[in-house]
C-alpha cells in the first residue's frame, strides 16, 4: 500500500461471513425445483457475475421475465435467511478485525446483500461495534458496487485512497479502483481464482493475511 491506511472497508459475503458454499449449494437447489439446467459448482464459479439477473441468464442463457427473476430472489432469500443463523464467520476474521481496532483502524461493512438483513444478521451476532457504519443494499434499487463504494466512502468522509476495501469477487475490486480505494481481495469466494487473480490485485488465502498490507502502511507513513 502506497498511501497510509486509516480505514478498512469490509465485503460481508464471502469476506467477513464464510457463505460462498451455502450460496452455491442454495443456487444450485433452485435450478433443480425450477426445473433448469443441472448446475455445478464449477459452472457457478465460472460464470459468476453481478448483477445477479445477469448471472442466471448467462447461465441459463435466455432472459429472464420480471416475475420470474422476483419469484427465484424471492425464493433463494427465504433459504438463505433459514440457514445464516448456522454459518461462521470466515476463519480469522475476528482475530483481524481485533488487530484493525487496536491499531486504531477504524472499519466498516459494505454488502450488497438485503440493507435489513444485513442489520438484523449483524446485530444478531453482535459485530455492530466493529463497524463505523453498515450499508446493504436497499430494498427496490437496482445498485452496483461502484455505486455503493462511491456513496458509502462519501458518507464515512474519508479519503478513498486512506481506505482499503477487502472483498472476494472481481466486482469488489474493480469498484475499489474505480472510486480510487486501496483492493484486496481473499480467494475462496464466488468467483473462479483464475478470474481474480486478472483483475491484478493482491490475492490472500486467509483475511489475516491483510495485516501485512494494512498495517505497515500505517506504521511506514506516519
């Protein structure tokens, strides 16, 4: 890191939230009650993209209609939630989030997962103080990552390049470069490996490995 790291900005799926498997074993489920296409994971991972209707048709390889596409978010979301409860956090992410706050890195959580069960899953496991600010996405708005990245760095009032934005996916890292903040991203998330590493940004097999891009920037720069 070139610039002095003074905030770190979390992805929750994926990242913080150790989810890629259930999402994946959840996605595939749904292809088979609709009576689609036999979906595997390595298809999953390989066509994976953002924004998720795009994904299903890509895969599918027809559009999808409206109430197609809300009956099958409607029905993958009700899965989800009756299994979050049971997952764990990703391995290491409290020992990093512990390290980030005692060196006085101040951290917050962007998802594009549901703004209100994302609360309702933070508060639930009671991270909340963790973060300076939690933003998901809003019911009925079409967003995108850069435009989440751009309004939540405007919104905390920080510098983008005093910022580090850890994710999982090529859209984490491609919105981190487009709103000019600092990208790290942690294999083992929904995309194929060979997609992440042609995006060029450092690759970390665990989140504890961002403490050796964090946190001496800030001891070198100050």
């Amino acid at each position: 890191m070139t610039t002095p790291v003074r905030h770190v900005i979390w992805d929750w799926n994926g990242t913080l939230l150790d989810d890629a498997e259930f999402t994946i074993t959840l996605t595939i489920q749904l292809f088979e009650r609709h009576g689609f296409p036999p979906l595997t994971a390595e298809m999953y991972r390989e066509n994976f993209t953002r924004p998720i209707p795009a994904f299903f048709e890509k895969v599918l390889g027809r559009p999808l209609e409206r109430d197609e596409w809300a009956s099958l978010d409607a029905a993958f979301h009700n899965a989800y939630h009756q299994g979050v409860e049971a997952l764990q956090l990703a391995a290491g992410a409290a020992e990093t989030m512990n390290a980030l706050r005692d060196a006085g890195i101040t951290q917050s959580l962007l998802s594009l997962h549901p703004h209100d069960m994302l609360i309702a899953t933070i508060n639930d496991r009671a991270l909340g103080h963790y973060f300076e600010r939690v933003d998901g996405a809003l019911q009925g708005r079409h967003e995108t990552k850069e435009r989440a990245l751009r309004e939540h760095v405007q919104a905390l009032g920080i510098a983008p390049d005093e910022a580090v934005l850890i994710g999982d996916s090529v859209d984490d890292a491609e919105a981190a470069q487009m709103v000019g903040v600092q990208p790290l991203l942690v294999r083992g998330g929904l995309h194929a490996e060979s997609h992440l590493e042609r995006v060029g940004v450092p690759l970390l097999d665990s989140l504890p490995e961002a403490l050796a891009y964090v946190l001496p920037a800030m001891v070198r720069n100050d």
